[in-house]
C-alpha cells in the first residue's frame, strides 16, 4: 500500500463550493485510470470514515 499527504482545493462553483483533490499520475496507470478510460466510481465509507475509488 502506498501512501501520500494530499490537500483538496476549494473553489466556488455558481452560488456554491465545489472542491478538487489531484491524484498522482503513477497511481491512476495503476488502476489502468486513462484519458479515454475516465469513468470511477467513488463511494463515501462513513462507518470507516474513507472514500475509495474504483474503476468502474
């Protein structure tokens, strides 16, 4: 498992917020995550307090 410190960029969206995490290049070849191939799912773990990101 690998890990890294990231920190999630706000920003305002229309009458709201919306926010952006950059994930590295290295870790989405790994999931086989492509330009072409974009499409994830992500899912919000609230007992665990994670979320994880799949392919989809």
């Amino acid at each position: 498992m690998e890990k890294r410190d990231l920190k999630i960029s706000f920003y305002k969206a229309g009458t709201g917020k919306g926010a952006r995490i950059i994930l590295p290049i290295p870790w989405l070849r790994k999931l086989d995550i492509t330009e072409n191939e974009k499409d994830i799912e992500l899912i919000l773990d609230e007992e665990n307090n994670q979320l994880i990101i799949k392919k989809r």
